[in-house]
C-alpha cells in the first residue's frame, strides 16, 4: 500500500535567528573588546552542539585576533555535563587544547598539577601556560562552555560562573555559553547571568541549512544516497518544522542509508522492484521517519511491536470519520502528543500518513527500536510481498495494476485512466487473483476520491466476496491474517468492510484446517518429524482441533512400540496454554471414548494396562479442560 494523497509541502517561515545571523554577532563579538561572555540558548535536541562544531567554529576560524591580524582565533568545546570542581573544568581545558596528550595521560589531579609544574614542558609544548591553566598568552583562545544545564548537583552554579566571569574580565578571554536555560533550576541564575552574559541568542534553527551540512558532513562520499536524500530534502524536512530535533534527523538520516543500500542491491535483479523504485523508497522512508520520531519521543518501543502492525488501524480510522475526502488540504489537522505518551497507527495517520496508506516493515521496526541489527534478507521478503512477488517469480499482471493504483502514478493520470485501472483491478478481483489481506484495500481504493466507478459499496462487498470465493484454490494459510484486520466498533458504515474481513477470516480459518490436516499425513510417513512439529511448531496451535481422533486411535493400536510416544506427547498438552487445552477437548473426549472401548474388550493382560493408562491420562485432561471457561 501506498499513497492516498500527495503530501501538502510546507511552507517555510523565516526564523528569527538563523544561522547566518547568530554567526554574524559571534563575529562581531570577537572583534569588539569585551569583558562579558555570549550565551546561545535553545531546547535539546535542537542541533546546538551540532551547529558549533560544525559551522560555528570553522566561522571563528577565520577571524583575527584584535592584537595581531596574522592571529586567528582557536575555538574549543568543553562540556560541562557532570563537572564537580574548577580543576575538573581546567582538565577538560587542557585535554581540548592538547588532545594527543589526553589520549595518553589520564589526568587526575595530582598528575594535572605536574604536568604544569615541569620545568621543560615549553620545549615540547611552547604555548603551554606554566602556572595558570588560562594566562595572557592565550588570549587567542575562544572557549566555548556547553552543557551549563548539566553541571553536577554539588558543583555550585555561582562559583562557575563566577570562573568564566574571571576568565572573560581578568584574561580577556572570549567566552561562549551554550545551554537550554529552561532546564537551569538554580533561582540565583538569572541575577547571575547579568553579570556574566553580554548578549544572549535564541538558537532557532533553519531546518534546511542543518540539512544540508549534515549530508555534505556525513554523508558526502555516498553519491547515490546523497543524491537521493537531497531529491527528498523537503519532504523530509516537513516532518521537523514543529519537532527540530537536529539528533533525530541525523539517527534517521544514517539508519536509512542501510535501507537504501539493500534496495539497491536488490533493484537490478528484481525487474518489478527497478521499475517501481522511487514507490518503494518513498514507502520505506516514511516508515523510517514516522517510527524514529515516535521512538525518540518514547511514544513507542520493542513493546509496541504487534500493536504497530496493524496495517488497517489507520483506514479504518478514515471510515469512521464524516466527510473525510472532503477536508481542505490547508486545514490544521495536526494531533498533539505528549512525549512518553503511547501511539498506534491511527494517531501515526494524522501526523505521517495523511496522504499514505500506513505500511508495517518489521525489518525497519526492529532496526529503529533496537530489537535487532538490519535484517536485510526479511527486509527483501517484505519488499516482495508487498509487491505481490511470488517466490521465484516476477510480479503478476493482478499486481501491477493494484501497485500502480498505490503509487502516486495516479496523480499523473486523468481521471478516466485512473477509472480503466480501477475496472481492471476488479476484472482480478472477479477471479480471485489476489491475496486476502488484499481485498479490504481494494474495497477503499474503489470507494476512494468520491467512488469515481459510482458502485453501490453493498453491491461491490457481495463482488469482492464471489471473488474470493473464486480463488480460493489460490490461497495459502496466513498466520498474521488476523492482526492486519484487526477487530472495530459496528457502524453501518462499516458493515461492508466488515463482511468482507469476516469471509476472509473465514476463508483463512478453512485454509489453517487444511495445513494441518495434511500434516497428519507425517503420521505415518515420519512419526519422529510428526512429533517434533507437534512439540516445538504446533505448541501454542491447538494441533488435535483439526485432526481426527479415529486416525490417532487407529495409529495407536497398530504401533505397539510408539504407543508410549503417543501418550507422552498428549500428556505434555497439559502444560501448555489453558486456551489451546480447552480448544483441543472435542478430540480428547473422542480418543477417550475409543481407547475405552477398546480397553474392555481386552480386559486383563499387559496391552489391556497400557490402554486402561492412557485412558486415566486422557480422563485426567478432560476434567483439567472441562474446568477452563470458555471464554
């Protein structure tokens, strides 16, 4: 499934602060002479940090000092997150300054104060202040303190900044702060602040700019994948003008890359999958973005994953609500969700899928929450399904048309190509060509954009139904049938709907009987694989509902050696789930009847104890399933 609608682009606002401008007052701050310190504020997440390393400080780079022209400023980061003392700060200090040495020096304190008291250390290091961590001679250097909001719980605010006042009044130093001030509890602050702080900035970040250095700083040797990224710049971007959290794009921007790279790999030899290209990364890269926003926000986690799934949450949402076709593309339909607050694919509809049919990819799913690394040979089998690739086979013409009516294609057709398309698909539809999870999205695509075929919604149930019906040689067992048609509320406006997912339920129901039917033919022809599947495959399956007791019975009289396997392997039923037991109890009751009977006709002897046993056993099931409710 695909797009229902073209996405509305945004249009972008300009900022109050953009990059530019706040790179302009840091340049004017250095070249004025100053005795205050820079304060840059913004949220979490926002690209702060980001911005400083990345721009900011090759920005500052270029300036020269106010002493000496043939002097450019050095720029450093220190975090202040978990400081504790002054010497812990001026640790950090050094360790910027002098980062090979860090690498080999672990600078507790006493090892800190000798590394500064040795005579000699000029010679290896000329710049290197011999008393005072900060003197004059590094009045070149701009330090830029992050994380203020982070700073340990003992470590008083007044006394940092009571230190960063020293080094901007007493050394000249330029000094810039980055923290999220809002996240500053310490009452005093504010008074202290405006003794420190010169000039304090907004950061509000232009979505776009970060963009595009992110891809040219991470991403640059990756022509393909650049390519394609900057090609889906704004769409991508409109997903971050209410959420900037520069950390979020960077995480999706770097696990899609191995999304891209396995459609790649599998492109050229997949003829359907090269030709529907753009769909398929389109597709995959909403799911991408939708799942890591609602995963970094803790809005969903590995615990979320079948409910995720549900792939018709988000349609039949659509159904429910009046005069949906009708809404204005301009209109505020956002959904406002608190971080931490649980979703599911209908709240995923207003915020990603408005314009898209929702698609689960537990590939992708697994990837994003940790579950597991990229599995990329699930990831192409779910690219194939839902394609409608056949294994070892190209798509079918049924699909082609069905996958064309999902992609945007549509919006490049008059409305009387769209309409042939719709005529063909259910011209496959009438012989039953495809899958049944299928049948519940080709009643929508009909139905969608004002019924443009003007089929009574009754008359195309019964249509799809005689369909179904007529392909139902075609069709296998689906075990996850029933959680991509999940249960809803009755209405009458969804009674259609519901008879269909009703006869496809039903359809599934008669195809599961037959899977296991003919796997009791390894009764005879592999006893051993018959009981292996029984034991680890069929545990929580109630096997013995879709056997029948006479071919079980007539097995255990004619296999005297096996009989004891047999019992054992009913007997180990007892621990497994109540409701599989209480499914099961038809069949019990049945054996049970047959052993019976053929206990008293033996009567006495060694065979006549071995049945009298395995009735105790069978009677003993019956009355532990007989005491679960039914429900």
């Amino acid at each position: 499934m695909l797009f229902l609608f073209r996405r509305k682009e945004p249009q972008y606002n300009i900022i109050e602060e953009p990059m530019q401008r706040i790179i302009n007052i840091v340049k004017d701050y250095l070249t004025r002479e100053t005795n205050n310190a820079l304060l840059i504020t913004g949220e979490w997440g926002v690209g702060k940090t980001y911005f400083f390393n990345n721009i900011l400080s090759k920005e500052i780079e270029k300036v020269s000092t106010r002493e000496n022209e043939s002097v450019k400023y050095k720029p450093i980061r220190v975090s202040l997150s978990g400081v504790t003392s002054i010497d812990d700060i001026e640790r950090r200090i050094i360790a910027e300054l002098y980062p090979s040495l860090n690498k080999e020096v672990k600078w507790g304190k006493a090892i800190f104060k000798l590394f500064l008291s040795i005579p000699k250390i000029k010679e290896y290091i000329p710049e290197i202040p011999n008393s005072d961590v900060i003197d004059s001679g590094t009045n070149n250097l701009v330090i830029c303190f992050d994380d203020l909001e982070r700073i340990s719980k003992t470590f008083p605010i007044d006394s940092l900044i009571g230190y960063i006042n020293n080094l901007t009044e007493n050394n000249n130093l330029k000094t810039i702060i980055i923290a999220n001030t809002d996240k500053i509890k310490d009452e005093s602050f504010d008074e202290i602040k405006e003794k420190l702080i010169g000039r304090e900035i907004e950061y509000k970040i232009n979505i776009e700019e970060v963009f595009d250095t992110l891809i040219q700083d991470e991403f640059q040797s990756f022509s393909e994948y650049t390519k394609f990224i900057q090609k889906e710049k704004e769409f991508i971007c409109s997903f971050f003008q209410d959420y900037k959290n520069i950390r979020t794009l960077k995480f999706i921007l770097s696990y899609y890359h191995d999304i891209f790279s396995q459609i790649e790999i599998i492109t050229p030899h997949i003829g359907y999958i090269q030709s529907n290209k753009n769909n398929i990364l389109k597709r995959t890269l909403l799911f991408t973005i939708a799942i890591a926003i609602e995963f970094k926000w803790a809005r969903c986690s590995k615990e979320d994953k079948e409910t995720m799934s549900y792939e018709l949450w988000p349609f039949l949402d659509f159904i429910r609500d009046e005069g949906e076709d009708s809404i204005e593309e301009d209109k505020d339909i956002s959904v406002k969700v608190k971080k931490g607050e649980k979703t599911d694919p209908s709240k995923l509809k207003y915020k990603y899928y408005r314009h898209y049919d929702y698609e689960f990819y537990e590939s992708i799913f697994d990837y994003i929450v940790g579950i597991n690394t990229f599995d990329s040979t699930l990831f192409e089998k779910e690219v194939k399904e839902k394609s409608g690739i056949v294994e070892g086979q190209d798509v079918s013409e049924s699909y082609k048309v069905y996958n064309e009516i999902n992609s945007d294609y549509i919006f490049e057709i008059s409305n009387e190509e769209y309409k042939k398309l719709l005529y063909k698909m259910l011209q496959y539809v009438d012989i039953g060509d495809y899958r049944l999870e299928d049948y519940v999205g080709i009643y929508n695509h009909v139905i969608k954009y004002n019924n443009p075929l003007g089929i009574a919604e009754e008359d195309l149930k019964d249509r799809i139904i005689r369909g179904i019906e007529k392909g139902k040689d075609r069709f296998t067992y689906n075990p996850d049938l029933l959680r991509r048609l999940p249960y809803f509320e009755k209405s009458d406006k969804q009674n259609n709907i519901e008879g269909i997912i009703e006869y496809c339920l039903a359809i599934n129901k008669e195809k599961e009987e037959e899977k296991y039917r003919k796997d009791s033919v390894l009764l005879e022809t592999d006893f051993e694989l018959w009981c292996q599947k029984v034991k680890e495959e069929y545990n929580n399956i109630p096997i013995f509902t879709y056997i029948d007791s006479l071919l079980i019975f007539d097995f255990y009289n004619k296999n005297i050696r096996l009989r004891q396997n047999i019992s054992d392997l009913i007997k180990d039923r007892i621990t497994y789930s109540s409701v599989i037991l209480r499914s099961e109890i038809v069949f019990y009751r049945q054996l049970q009847k047959s052993i019976e009977e053929r206990e008293e006709e033996l009567k006495s002897g060694p065979e006549w104890y071995t049945y009298n046993k395995f009735n105790e056993l069978l009677k003993q099931i019956i009355d532990i399933g007989d005491q679960i409710p039914s429900n």
